[in-house]
C-alpha cells in the first residue's frame, strides 16, 4: 500500500511543478530565454488568489482562473518590455536579469504583504479526506491530480492538435524556418509567454498548499522547476510532464524511504540524468 | 571609484569626532532583517521601538541609539564581520539581536576580545552563553520551554505514544533529545521519529508516517514560518486531527503564524515561555504600544519579548553604571537580575547568564473568530536543562 | 614540414571503403579517393551526395561506420579532429566560422600559436606572441589583405571573411588542405579574389576543392571527383568530366535546373 | 570592395610592444588601482580594513569568474562551491593541521583547483542550459556534503578558525600578525591578490588565454584550427577554481569563520552580478564591479536593510539593458567623450578582446 500512497502524493506534488513549469520550459524552448524569474509569476498567480479569496470573497477556483490572468497580462507587459530586448542577448545576460527581477519581487512582495508566509484560503470542500478504496486520501491532493491531468490533457491538444500548436512547434524547432514560412513569430513569442505566465499564476494559486506562498517563493523553488524544465528537455511539452511527474515520485519515494539523503537523492539522479543526457530526457528536437 | 572611497572616508572621520564630544550609548543589533527569516528582524525593531515610546530614548540626558545591521539569514561569517564593524566603526557599546544560532555563535570570541556585552534576543541554542563571558540571553532555550510539555503529556495529557519529527539541525537535535526523554521519563512510548531537513517543503511523507505508526501524539520541532505552516496544514489535511491524534508544538503555533495555518491549527498544544494573551501589565502594554505604532495587525511574539526585556536590561544597566558601563560592569550588573517581564517573571541565571523563566502550556482556540492561544498549565522557574544535564560542557 | 621528394610518389592521403549509415540511410558508401602531394581535386556532386558527410568523416566531426583513413601513412580515423588538424589535415568551412570579435590578424596568429604549439607556455609568451602576429602578417600579405588586418571580422566585408578563412587554414601549413565551398556566397561580380587567393596556395599542398561553382572547380583542378548518392561515380580530368555522359545526366542536367 | 588587391598595398606591420616590461607613461593608470587600495589601507580609521578585505576576497573570486565566464564562455552559477571549498579547506588546515596561513593558502588553491578540474571534466562537454544546470547540480551537491559533515565543517554553525600564526612565521619573521582591527588581513588579502592578477593578465594575454577566448566565441573554429577545446575548457576551469578557492581561504583567514553561505547559490549569482557590473573580459572590471557591489551593500544595508534587494535588482535590471560592458563599457564612454583618443584604457580593453 506504501508504493500506491507515494504514487499518489508524488503525482499530486508533480502536478503542481508540471503546471507551474511547462509554461517555462516553452519559453525556454522557445524563445532560447533563460527565464529563472518563473517561479515570481507563480508567486503572485499565490498572492492574488489569496486577496481575492480574502477580501473580494470571490470563490477560490473563479480566484485562481482571475489571478491567472492577471498573471498572463503582467508576463504579457513584461515580454514586451523587459524580455523582449533579452532574445538577442547571451545566456548570461538573460540569468542575470532575471536574478534581477526575482530580488525585485521578493523585495516587492514582502513591502506589500510582508515577510511571513500568506494565511491559509483553501476552501472547505477541499479540505476533508475522500475513500480511494486502500485508503482514505486528502481531497485536495486529489483536487491537484485531476486539475494536472485536465490542463495536460487540454495542452496536449493544444500543442498537438490545433494550428497555433503547429506553429509553436515549429517555432520551437527552428525559429528562422518558422518566421521563413509567414509565421509571426513576435506574436507567437507574446502569446506564449502569457500563456506560460497565466499558467505558472494558476500552478501559484491552487499549489499553495504544497509549495506556499511567500517572498522567498520564486528563489526558493527556482531550482526545482529548473530541474524539472531541464531534465524534460527545452522546449518538451511531454517531458516537463515526464520529469515534473518523477521528480515529484522520487523526492516523495526518497523521503518515505531513505530520509536521511536528503538532497542528496535529486541532485545526484539530476547530476547523473543530464550527463547522460544533456538535452533532457524527451527532447523537442530531434537534432541535438 | 576614488569618490566613493573619499565618501566613506569622510563620513568615517565625521562618525569619528561626534562619538568623542556626545555622550550617546550605541547598541548595534545584528539581526535578520532581509532574507526568510526577515520577520525576526522586524519583530526586534518594533518592540525596541516600542519600548523606547514607553520608556524615552534617552538615560539621564544621555541618548540611547540603535545601529541595526542585516545579517541576511543565517550567515555566520557575515554576523561576525557586522559585530566587528558595529565595534570598529561604530564603537557601540552593546551589541543585541541574533534570531539564529550561527550568527550569535559567531561572535563570541570578538566580543570575548572586545569586552563587548552581547544580549541575545532569541537564538535558542543551550551552549551559546557559554562561549563567551559576555553573552547574556533574554529569550530562551530550546530544552527550556519544551521541557514541560512532553511530561505534562505522558502524564496528565494522557497520551501513551508520540511520534517526533524535527528539523534536521541543531536546535531541531535538541528539541527531539528532550522531548524523548522526558516523555519516556514520565511514562510514555516513542513509537518513531524522523529528521526532516531544512529544505523540504512537502511534508506528506513525514505526515503520513506518523500518521500510520498508531502514536496518539505527534510533537513537531521546525523553524517558524513557511515549513511549520505547512507541516501543520498537512497534519489536518491527512486526517490526523480527525482521527484524534494530538499535535504537540511550540513556536510554531505562536499567534503571528495562526491566521497563516488557518483553522486546522485549532486545538493544537504547545509550550512557549511566552503567550500573547496573557494578562500581565507589562504584555497589555507591549501589545498596546505595538497596536499603536505598527498598526491592529502587529503582534509580539518571542522575538518581541526578547528584544523588549533584552532593552530593558540595557537600559537599567546604563541607569545605574551611567553612559561609559563597562562589559564587565554590565555583566555583573545583569547576574541575578530579576524583573517583570511581558511573559512574566524572569531572572538572569548568576552562574550562566542564561534566563529563567516560567513555561506555559496553551491550546489554540478561536475566539471571538481569532485563532489565538489560550494558557492552561503554568510551570514554576524553569532553568535550561541542558545546562543542568551538562554543567562542565563548552 | 614540406612533403618530403622521396614521398612524391606515395599519396599523402588516401580514403579506403568509407562507409557512413544514418539509420537506413547510407550516406557515404565505399568511398575509396587518394590525394599526393600538390594535387588539386576537385569533388562534386548533386546536392545530397555526401559531399558534406565526407569532408565530416575527413576531419573527424563524425566518425565512419568502415573504411580508413590513412594521412602520410598513419590511420587517423580514430583520432579527434584537433589531432588530424595536427598532423596536417586542415579545413575551411563552407559557412564562415571565425572568431568575429577579434582582429583578422589576431584570427591568424591564434591559428599560428596553435601551430608552434604555444598554448601551454604561459612564462614567456611575450616575443612568442609577437612572433605570430608577424607570421600572421605575412600570411595575410601573401593572400593581399593585410591592410586590413587590424579590423575585427564582425566588420569585415564577406569577401575577406572568406579569404580569412582560407588565411587561417594556411597558417597550419597543412599537408591536406579541404576547401569546403571557398566561394559561397561571394557575389559573382568578386569571385576573382577567390580565384587569385587559390592561385597563390602552395604547390606542394594537395587539396580537395568541393564547390558548387562549377566555373571554378573547373578552373582549379586538375581532377575531378564525382559524387552521387555517397558513391564516387567517376575520377577524372576536368576535360574528360565535362564530356561525360553519366555525370552530365546526373548532375550537369540537374544542376541546370536548379 | 573592389580594391585592387596587390603586394604594394601591404603595409608594415607595426606592433606595440608587449609584456609588462614595456609599460609605456598612459599605461600608468594600470597602477591606479593599487595606489588607492594602499593608499585605504594608510588613510581609512580603524573598522574599514574589514571592509576593505572584503572587497579584496570579492575581486578576487570575481576575477576568477572573469577567467571561466568572461574569457572562456564556461556559464557558471555554482562557482561559489569553489571559494566554499577553499574557505573550509583553509579553515580546516589552520584549525588541525598548521596555522601558518600560506601552508593553508596553497593548500585550499590546489584543492579547489583538483576539484574544479576533476568536475570539469565530466561537465565542460556540454553547453549552454544543461550546463550551467549541471554547475548549479555540483554546487548543491558540495553544499549538502558540508551540510551533513558536521564533524568537519560545523554545519549551519559554520567553521570557527583560530586565528593563524603571523603571516611570515614560517620564515622566522613574526611581524605580520593578524591583529583585531585586521589590518594585516588587508595587506595579505592586497598581496595574494596582486599576485593572482598577474597571473591573470598573464594567461589572458598568452596565447592560452587568447585561444580560450576563441573557444568562447566559436568551438568549432578552434577545433579546426587544432586546439583540444575540451582539455584547454578544463585546465581554465581549474585554474579558475582554484583561484576561486584562495578567495575562500582568504576569507577564512581574515573573518576566521566559514558559513554554509559560503556554497550557497546566492554567492554564485552574486558574484556573477559583480562581474557584468563591473564588465566582463575586463581583468579590471572585477575590481570595479565587486568594489562598487560590496560599498553599495554596505551603504544601503546600512541606510535601510529591508530592501537592499530592491537595489540590487534594479541595479542588475539596469545593467543588462542599459550598460552594456559594465562600469568598465561606462569608463571607456566616458573617456571617449573626453576625446582621449586610444587612450591605455581603450587599448588595454582592445587587448583584452
């Protein structure tokens, strides 16, 4: 029963890092932009829902859909804005900067609400325990699998099946090639990047009760969804799921079986992984 | 380049010459004011604030200034370089604050050196005060304050088995050596424990463990904020709380961090040297005084307490040894010392400088919709066990 | 460093049954070629023959499925490309790849450095340095663009970017010289500064010439090799290839078309 | 374009003189730097060496990330393993082995540099992301190893290190002591990393360092030219490390306490941050850049320790879309609007690239 237990809360736990990273392993893919201030998207997609929740009353999935947006709009400025004049710059350039805007979000955060972690807003029917037969079993968690399932499926089609999808994908397979062929690359950059970013602020909102909100979140949690982006391959829909999914069931496994690694466990599995495989697990693309 | 050194040149060489023609007593206080542990920071400044409001900023005529330096979080290299700086450059007379071990560690022998008189306003570690002469501690240790909870459990609590998940480092160590003890001294059966390390936030795992071992209490020991929130929320999410299990804490549950864990946190028992709604004079003042100047959202906790009584010891030292107290002078003026403190009556242990203090046992209640945490059980004057169990330990 | 008389006769590269599969596909199948010392062959072939996957497998960027690679008498089909480069087997690349925030000179005296090995003598490196800045000097004068020899490549015109090329590739004193398109992109109206550069390369060099201009491989060599699906077809002088009907059909005919 | 191409348009080569023998009067400025730094040590009350120190060890491991990042291309965000790596190996050696702080010194470079070598030979084949990943693996990795060895490094107590035996003792001489306002801390920190510059402007100007910066531009053409890339990238990389690694050991010598901070990922993205500051491939440039960082955090902590962040993002920010090359890009603008036309600077910076 412990193997199907540690299934379970390593699903839900990667689910959480597959929402908040699939957004940045497409920008990564895609725009070749180094991008470590993700996670601060995620932090406030956090910090919104729970002032909706709190001070508006609004419901706390409508609260998660509404800080999602706010989150899409917000990357969708700081696209056109700040990220736009990185494309062209090296990799150092995009670390650096993005360093940058993760200390001005944790200085931001914790001007506006603090230093402390923000207060619990889950909602009741969240909060009880549900019979999934061996077991009685967190609602929420639960909650958290079906919601990473739902948004995978609909990315899938998304990526796989519509125009814009085939559009991304050739982006991501070769940017010069895509814009040879009419594609509006600019605008194909924009909007996915709103879409990462809407994404990453809905994984903030409804993964609180995992990973939860407070100044340090975007530092805090930067290597993990770099792990998870990383190990996947750029620009791979299927293995940021793939590797969120696994890192989620190793560190859980890890810590139900050998606790006393700590760390160590995913660093060395990462470690190993990538020189093994450099270009991750499920590449995007097919030439190395 | 040059500019910016002839800047801080100049403004050194300024420092310089006030210092020798005003009678002003500086305190430099190291504390964490940046970083994850930036609430200790705040929590120091505002009661130093405070108290300052109640009791004026200055000692017969002569001012009382704080110099607050950011350690960042735990850094002992950087606590060490500030605490050099503050008495360099600064040529403070006392230097206060330390949330964290390593950085109050960190300064012994400088201060050892220096004959600079050192107030810890929170880190918990038993064997600080003993690194260096001039070490006095106004808040706690760790052993201190939970030495009373796990008897009381094994015994009036009437929970026969505990489980115990603590954070992997020192304090966490201390805390689960403790705890263990006690309980298996008065009767009880530890059915599991686990080190969580520090940097692990799904606690699922450790939940789940604990939950399936049949303990009927589990006790957590983890650093306040982000960690102890989630530990608590997953303890009631996993059904623990409904299955009857007890949870045992301590500053984990204290009031400022309530609202965070929300309502799952209710009934949780923990023990603490301090409870904010205690009714003594000096806590409705600090309470007030805090309402007033940082708004009806701020709330003492520990660190408040230990910064408000670690500045009172500063000030009546300076009342009775005058503006130019020497480190030794203040030392032995703090031996012995008693007073009313907002967490009640303490005492600065004569032999180790430490406090003693009364522990308070406290559920979480909600009351008038506020989670807050209500005393039920009151120890006599406790002294650091650890201490006691160790008297020639360095 | 020159090629020795004695050696006149024995070829200073020969390719023996190369053979090179991407999956299913065999891109490069028993290719058998011998260069001598002052050989100027000409390769060519429709696009997709392999001309690229050989010079590939040449300089050690992939490595053959079968076959040797025999230079001066050593096999180097094992060796990493620096270590070919080494023993004289030197390229120029189809697609300018220089190093566009330096000099052009300091782009030759960095192949010269790495010639005469002074990488790892970092104590007296100073008259050593100096030493390959005068050679790259020189280097450039012979190919006529040391005026200009103080300008970084990013501001070069894309004529002398490949003349660079060719520069830096002399500056190893290569005994096999692959000259992988030396006329790409140059527009028409400036191809003669191709032409005169490879004019002025060494007798005693051998090199492959692979070039899509037909006019200069024709103009070049003295032999030419045809590739068609990673096979030779045919070897032979420039007059005989041009008359042949097996080469017309499949490349002359179809290049027309292009 | 069309300019007739013949020998008669050759001109003579004239180059400037090279090495350190041949400074000419404008290359004075070169001795700027260490004129002020001795001149701070004479000039600044009691309190500042500290300070002072600091900023040395700080240019010193910027200058090392200058070596791997700015000249060879090798994206780095866990070079602080290596000053770590440096500080606990030095902190040990005084603690348990010998006080004599050179014995140390040498002892935790050659360290640092075994192990930047050995790691970079499993990591320095790939590129880009997974490599900077793999940079960030290796550093989490040294930092969980003294998290957990506790006997050795104290843990998140950090590493407390006995003062060490005066500098020259070894060699019978005790006037160097490291005293309490650390003013011998100062001179040490100025003298190793006088030393460790000349042995920088040395590599970047060897033809070492001149095909490393070619590998930084373009693998493939060093390659094609004959240069083992993968062994040049490691032997940089270690030489890097290890002076990464005296700048831990300095650090251990003057605060005479090692945190784990010291390994932290912070630490790398701070110095990478002092080194686009100051302007990368500059030598320089770490002076300016980890000069300008540590008074600029000591002024704003010191003014308002809430929100240094903000600064320090902003300043980063700002720095990527506006400065490009640093303060040092900055400096070379300024002098050209002044009309110095090739002055030292200029021409050093020419050099450099």
């Amino acid at each position: 029963m412990l193997i199907f237990t540690i299934l379970l809360d390593g699903i839900a736990y990667g689910m959480v890092l597959f929402i908040i990273s699939v957004g940045l392993t497409v920008t990564m893919g895609l725009m070749r932009v180094v991008n470590l201030a993700h996670g601060a998207f995620a932090m406030l997609g956090g910090y919104l829902a729970s002032v909706m929740i709190r001070h508006y009353g609004i419901p706390y999935v409508p609260a998660a859909f509404l800080a999602a947006i706010a989150c899409g709009a917000l990357g969708g400025v700081a696209e056109l804005t700040i990220y736009r004049p990185l494309y062209r710059k090296g990799e150092l350039a995009q670390v650096l900067l993005t360093f940058g805007l993760i200390f001005i979000s944790i200085a931001a955060m914790t001007l506006i609400f603090g230093p402390r972690p923000i207060d619990e807003s889950m909602p009741k029917w969240l909060e009880g325990l549900v019979d999934v037969g061996f077991r009685t079993y967190p609602t929420y968690r639960l909650f958290l699998i079906g919601v990473g399932a739902a948004l995978a499926l609909a990315l899938w089609f998304i990526i796989e099946r519509s125009l814009f999808g085939a559009r991304l994908r050739a982006a991501v397979d070769d940017p010069g090639m895509a814009r040879a062929v009419g594609i509006n690359v600019n605008l194909l950059f924009t909007l996915t990047f709103v879409g990462g970013c809407a994404l990453a602020g809905f994984g903030g909102a409804i993964g609180a009760g995992i990973l939860p909100i407070d100044p340090f979140y975007a530092l805090r949690y930067l290597v993990l969804f770099l792990v998870v982006v990383v190990i996947g391959g750029l620009g791979s829909f299927r293995g940021s799921l793939a590797a969120a999914l696994a890192v989620g069931i190793i560190e859980t496994a890890g810590k139900y079986l050998v606790p006393q690694l700590g760390s160590f466990l995913l660093w060395i599995i990462v470690f190993g992984l990538l020189l093994w495989r450099p270009n991750g697990l499920l590449p995007a693309k097919t030439a190395s | 380049m040059r500019r910016i050194l002839a800047a801080v040149v100049g403004a050194a060489m300024l420092a310089g010459t006030t210092l020798a023609s005003a009678e002003v007593v500086k305190v430099g206080i190291i504390a964490e004011f940046s970083g994850p542990f930036a609430v200790w920071g705040t929590q120091f400044r505002q009661a130093i604030e405070a108290f300052q409001k109640v009791n004026g900023k200055t000692i017969d005529g002569h001012e009382v200034q704080f110099v607050y330096r950011d350690v960042g979080g735990a850094d002992p290299a950087k606590s060490r370089a500030l605490a050099e700086e503050l008495i360099l450059r600064e040529r403070v007379k006392f230097i206060g604050g330390f949330a964290l071990t390593p950085n109050a560690l960190a300064v012994a022998e400088i201060i050892t050196e220096a004959k600079i008189p050192t107030v810890i306003f929170n880190a918990a570690t038993s064997i600080i005060t003993r690194k260096s002469p001039y070490y006095v501690r106004t808040s706690m240790t760790v052993q201190q304050y939970i030495d009373p909870l796990p008897t009381w459990a094994a015994t009036e609590g009437k929970m026969k088995s505990a489980y115990v998940l603590v954070s992997d480092y020192a304090p966490g160590h201390d805390a689960e050596e403790i705890f263990i003890n006690n309980f298996e001294k008065a009767g009880g059966k530890i059915v599991g424990k686990a080190r969580i390390p520090l940097n692990v936030t799904d606690f699922a795992p450790y939940i789940e463990r604990a939950g399936g071992s049949g303990a009927e209490a589990v006790y957590i020991f983890m650093p306040a904020g982000a960690p102890s929130i989630s530990i608590i929320r997953e303890f009631a999410k996993r059904g623990l709380k409904d299955k009857g299990i007890k949870l045992l804490a301590g500053g984990e549950v204290q009031e400022v961090f309530l609202p965070a864990i929300g309502d799952d946190v209710v009934g949780t028992i923990s023990s603490m040297h301090y409870t904010e709604t205690n009714t003594y004079p000096e806590n409705i003042a600090l309470r007030k005084t805090l309402m007033e100047m940082f708004g009806a959202n701020a709330v003492p906790d520990i660190g408040s307490v230990g910064a408000w009584d670690g500045t009172k010891l500063i000030y009546d030292a300076i009342k009775a040894h005058g503006p130019r107290i020497t480190g030794d002078q203040f030392v032995a003026f703090a031996k012995g010392r008693k007073w009313d403190s907002p967490r009640g009556p303490i005492m600065i242990d004569a032999q180790e400088r430490d406090i003693v203090q009364q522990v308070y046992l406290r559920r979480v209640e909600k009351r008038d919709g506020k989670l807050v945490n209500i005393d039920f059980f009151k120890s006599g004057m406790v002294r650091d066990p650890w201490k006691i169990a160790n008297p020639n330990a360095k | 460093m020159r090629a020795l008389p004695s050696r006149e006769e024995a070829p200073v590269l020969s390719i023996r049954g190369l053979c090179k599969n991407f999956g299913a596909l065999a891109v490069t199948q028993s290719v058998s070629l011998d260069l001598h010392p002052g050989a100027r062959l000409g390769l060519i072939g429709p696009n997709g023959a392999g001309k690229t996957t050989l010079v590939n497998l040449l300089t050690g960027m992939l490595t053959p499925d079968a076959g040797d690679i025999i230079l001066n008498g050593e096999y180097i089909e094992k060796l990493k490309a620096e270590q070919r480069v080494k023993r004289g087997l030197v390229r120029t690349h189809q697609i300018n790849t220089l190093l566009t925030e330096h000099t052009m000179r300091d782009n030759v005296a960095i192949a010269v450095a790495e010639r005469l090995g002074y990488a790892w003598r970092t104590l007296r490196f100073g008259p050593q340095w100096r030493a390959c800045q005068e050679e790259a000097h020189a280097q450039l004068a012979e190919l006529g663009v040391a005026q200009a020899g103080d300008r970084r490549v990013s501001e070069l015109p894309y004529g002398q970017q490949r003349l660079l090329e060719i520069a830096i590739a002399l500056a190893l004193k290569p005994k096999v010289l692959l000259l992988d398109e030396p006329g790409a992109g140059i527009p028409s109206t400036e191809s003669h500064i191709i032409d005169e550069a490879l004019e002025k390369l060494p007798a005693e060099i051998a090199i492959l010439l692979i070039e899509h201009d037909m006019d200069l491989v024709f103009r070049f060599a003295k032999k030419i090799t045809v590739l068609v699906q990673g096979a030779v077809l045919t070897t032979g002088v420039p007059a005989e290839i041009a008359k042949n009907p097996e080469v017309r059909a499949v490349y002359l005919g179809r290049s027309q078309q292009v | 374009m069309n300019q007739p191409i013949t020998p008669a348009s050759t001109p003579q080569l004239n180059l400037p003189a090279s090495g350190l023998t041949a400074l000419r009067p404008v290359d004075a400025w070169h001795l700027a730097p260490w004129i002020i730094a001795l001149a701070f040590y004479f000039l600044v009350p009691p309190g500042f060496h500290t300070l002072g120190t600091n900023v040395l060890v700080m240019i010193l491991f910027t200058l090392s990330l200058d070596l791997a990042l700015g000249f060879a291309g090798i994206i780095t965000l866990g070079h602080a393993a290596f000053f770590g790596v440096g500080a606990y190996a030095a902190g040990v050696m005084v603690s348990k082995l010998t006080p004599d702080p050179i014995m140390g010194l040498l002892l935790a470079t050659a360290l640092a540099g075994v192990l930047g070598a050995l790691t970079g030979m499993l990591i320095l084949h790939t590129q880009g992301v997974a490599m900077f990943m793999l940079t960030l693996a290796i550093a989490s990795i040294f930092y969980e190893v003294a998290n957990q060895w506790r006997s050795v490094t104290g843990g998140d107590d950090g590493l407390t290190v006995p003062r060490p035996a005066a500098l020259l003792a070894y060699f019978g001489f005790e006037g160097f002591r490291f005293d309490f306002a650390g003013k011998t801390a100062y001179l040490y920190a100025l003298s190793v990393l006088f030393v460790w510059f000349l042995i920088a402007w040395r590599i970047v100007k060897s033809p070492f360092g001149r095909s490393l910066d070619g590998i930084r531009q373009n693998p493939r053409r060093m390659r094609a030219i004959g240069t083992p890339v993968w062994w040049r990238l490691v032997a940089m990389y270690g030489i890097s490390c290890a002076m990464a690694g005296s700048a831990g050991a300095l650090q251990a010598h003057a605060i005479r306490l090692v945190g784990l901070k010291s390994l932290e990922l912070e630490l790398s993205g701070i110095v990478a941050v002092m080194l686009v500051l100051g302007g990368e491939r500059r030598l320089y440039g770490a002076f300016l850049g980890a000069a300008f960082y540590v008074l600029v955090h000591d002024w704003a902590a010191a003014i308002n320790p809430f929100y240094w962040m903000f600064v320090v993002g902003a300043l980063l920010v700002a720095v990527v879309l506006f400065l490009d090359g640093g303060l040092m890009g900055l400096l070379d603008r300024i002098a050209a609007l002044f009309g110095r036309k090739k002055s030292g600077e200029e021409q050093a910076s020419g050099d450099a690239k």
